[in-house]
C-alpha cells in the first residue's frame, strides 16, 4: 500500500475539521445550543421589587409617578358657605325693648329701657345665626330668620335675658344717629316697634340725655337742644 505523504495527510485532517464545523453548524441552527450551553449561559437579571420582595410580575402596572408612588388625592366636595343675612327685628322684653338690625351678614343690635340702660352691639348674622358684642363685653347670641329672632343678651350688669323678637317691617325698626355736631359727639339711638312706640336714649360727649320722638318720616329729633338726622341702623353697619 502506498504511504501518505505528510503534507497530504495535514491537508486530509484539515478537510475533515472543515466538515465537522458546518454539520455542528447546521445542527446548532435547526435543534438550538446543547442544554449544556444554556445552563450556563448568563440570563438578563428580572427587576427586583424595592426592598427585596421578589420580582415584578410581567403584567403589574407601573405605580404613579409624582406623588411619592401613591395615587393621586381624591378631590373633595367643595363645602358651601353660610349665607349672610340682611333683616331687621325689635320688640319688646321683660326689661328694655331690644332691636337687632342686619345687612350683608354685618349686624348692630340695641338695648334700651329708655331710662338708664342701653348697650350697642356689633357683630354678624350669618346663616341664620346672631353673634354680637360690645366693647365693654356685653354679648348677643341667637338665631334669626325671615319671622323672628330669638336668643340671649348679656350685659355688663351680668344678667342674661332671653328675647323673642319678631321681625321688623318698616318704618318699625332700629335708628341711629352718630356724629359731632358743634364739637360735641352725639350718639343716638331709637327702636321703633310694631305698635308706633319708640324707646330710646342719647349721649352727648358721654352723657345720657333723653332725645325727643323720632319723625320717622324725615329721620329727624332733637339732642340735647341740637337737631340730628338719624338713619336705619343697617344703613350704618357696611
């Protein structure tokens, strides 16, 4: 038998390499890599949830963004504002006659016996309801609607006195006067009730004077020898 030369038997070897890499080629194209191969081959990490609690399920939605992961606040119904009311009610109580006097929710209430006792307030009626002091610390509190007024008023004498007031159509109601007239300050008050009485005092520079009748008509009375105009109080809580 004739012997292979060495270069025939490298070129032999070289050949027969060549054939096994494209058949290990084309199995790897048509089967996949050994499982060999794909054990030990290094998978893409799956995303960690925070805190190390596992991974994120394929199908999870992706947490809102912005507001710390949290959903978004629910907007709340807005809360409806208290009315404010404009009205008038006097009448008359066991001791004083009383008249409250409210525009815009702004309110002036005033007690008088027509002798010694009188007390202005200030204060609101909103939403139905009366809240009024004096600077000396006199205090009204009440409720109040298109029909009455109702509630109590203390005064700097420390006695509480309930009232039960109706409502005030005019010219019934409560009229002030309040200005300088020749230098002296005048301060005036009269509750007009329903029958045509009127109860009401005065100051001049401090002192209590009682005033003369008021003309509904004109607004008009006499302090202290001076003629005064007077308006509804309601025109003078704005």
């Amino acid at each position: 038998m004739k012997r292979m030369s060495p270069l025939a038997i490298l070129l032999a070897g070289i050949s027969v390499a060549a054939v096994m890499l494209g058949v290990g080629w084309q199995w790897n194209r048509i089967v996949g890599p050994p499982a060999a191969v794909l054990a030990g081959a290094s998978a893409e990490p799956s995303p960690e949830i925070p805190g190390g609690a596992g991974p994120v399920p394929e199908d999870s939605a992706t947490p809102p963004q912005g507001n710390g992961g949290e959903a978004p606040p629910v907007d709340k119904e807005p809360v409806a504002q208290a009315a404010p009311m404009t009205g008038t009610w006097a009448g008359h109580l066991k001791e004083g006659s009383l008249a409250i006097a409210a525009k815009n929710g702004a309110a002036i209430a005033y007690l008088c016996d027509g002798d010694k006792l009188e007390e202005w307030m200030t204060g609101t009626a909103i939403g139905g309801k009366l809240d009024l002091k004096s600077d000396d610390g006199s205090r009204l509190t009440g409720t109040a609607d298109k029909l009455q007024a109702k509630g109590t008023v203390t005064v700097d004498d420390g006695k509480a006195r309930t009232f039960d007031i109706a409502v005030a159509k005019k010219p019934s109601g409560l009229y002030r006067f309040a200005s300088r007239v020749r230098g002296a300050k005048i301060v005036g008050g009269w509750i007009v009730l329903k029958d045509g009485r009127q109860v009401g005092l005065a100051t001049v520079d401090g002192q209590v004077v009682k005033p003369s009748t008021l003309d509904v008509t004109t607004g008009k009375a006499t302090v202290g020898g001076e003629t005064v105009t007077a308006v509804p109080a309601e025109d003078r809580t704005s």
